[in-house]
C-alpha cells in the first residue's frame, strides 16, 4: 500500500458534483493520565481525568452553537466520554464506531516518548521522515485512514445541506483522516501537526471537494473574509 493512490483516490471520491455545503468536526478526546505522562495511548482503553471531563464539558458548550446534526464516535472509553458531553447538551444520539479507534502501534503503546525513542529510535526517526512505518508492530497510517476515513465519509453523506458533522476520535486518527479527505499524500499528513486534548479541525465542502477550514481549534471558526472563493 502505498501513501499515493491511497490519499487520492478517496480524496477524490469525497467531491461531490455538487457542494452541498456540509461541514465535518473533527473532535479530539479530552485529556488522560497517559496523556500527560506523555505515554503512548494507541488503542489502550484509556479513561479521561477529571480535568479531561471538564475540557469536555466546556468544548461541548461551545460545539453545540454550531447546531450539529449527528454525532460519531470511536468506541474507546476516552472518545465516549467526550461524545457523551456534547451528546448532553445537544439531545443527538451517538453513533459509536471501532473505525475511529486510535492507531494500534503494538509494543509501543504504554511506552512514553523517551523509552519510544531508546528502545525504537531508528523506527521513530523513520516515522518522523514520513516512510511507512509499522510502530511497535502495528498499523500504518494508510491502514488508519482506510477503515477511519469512509465512515466519515459515510456519515458526511447523511447530513443535510449545511449539515455539520461532529467525528470524536483521537489525535493521530484525525490527522490521517484528515489527510486522506484532503487528497494528500501520506508522507504529507504529519505536516498538519497534532491536537491539543480536546480541541478540534473543521472541514467545509467546496466544489472541488473538502478544505481544511480550522486545524487546531479551542473556539468557534469564523467565516474567512477574503478568501478567494
């Protein structure tokens, strides 16, 4: 599997004949003791801190003004807490997800970053250049964004026009997801950077396909003036 036809070809199934205006938020989980002892999550079910359910909480509040339509989650404890808060406050029911899982990385996960890089430095080094690396065994991100990104996409083409999209899921899935709906070419997508616990990227469908419109985001977004569309 390679990071070229793999980006493009669902990059290109995402367009549309016509843009219908939809809008996908993509969510990351609110903060866990494995997060901040810097320690490999993967798919370790992990549960949120009490600080992490109160980044939750705020977020949801803010999220809820965007009048989402639907909300999809991974199934990981962490993801479902998260959606649960937003789920509260709008009355929308969650669609849960195994897809949306974090990437299995095998022996790296409950690993911090520093045993990563003693034990798996060469392995590490070769992810950070953007080759296809199967971390502690695991997945590559191709393999990511094949089973995460179609159910994005699936639930995307259920919204109405203008519809908004909520995705919870985790941070490295959200990246390769977002890669793949851009078109980009895998070495590319570490390029978009992490998420902070708990903030989120939105994409906006135009007429040549999606757009990153926020990356990163703890606020609402605002419509871009100017731009040239």
């Amino acid at each position: 599997m390679n990071g070229t036809s793999g980006g493009g070809a669902t990059g290109g199934t995402a367009t549309s004949k016509r843009a219908r205006g939809r809008r996908i938020v993509l969510w990351r989980h609110g903060q866990t003791a494995w997060n901040l002892e810097r320690r490999f999550q993967g798919s370790t079910d992990i549960e949120l801190t009490e600080a992490g359910v109160a980044q939750a909480r705020r977020a949801a509040r803010l999220l809820a003004s965007l009048n989402p339509d639907a909300i999809v989650a991974s199934d990981l404890k962490r993801a479902a807490a998260t959606a649960g808060e937003l789920s509260g406050v709008t009355g929308l029911d969650i669609s849960y997800d195994a897809a949306l899982r974090e990437t299995y990385a095998g022996a790296w996960q409950g690993l911090t970053h520093d045993e990563i890089v003693e034990k798996y430095g060469e392995q590490y080094a070769a992810w950070k250049r953007g080759e296809p690396v199967r971390r502690g065994g695991g997945e590559l991100e191709t393999e990511v964004a094949d089973r995460a990104a179609p159910v994005v996409l699936h639930h995307a083409e259920k919204l109405p026009d203008d519809g908004t999209l909520v995705v919870v899921s985790h941070g490295g899935t959200i990246r390769t997801t977002i890669g793949r709906l851009l078109g980009l070419e895998a070495h590319h997508w570490e390029s978009l950077g992490g998420l902070t616990n708990c903030c989120w990227s939105v994409l906006g469908e135009g007429a040549r396909g999606w757009r990153l419109l926020e990356h990163n985001a703890g606020t609402l977004p605002e419509p871009v003036l100017g731009d040239d569309t």
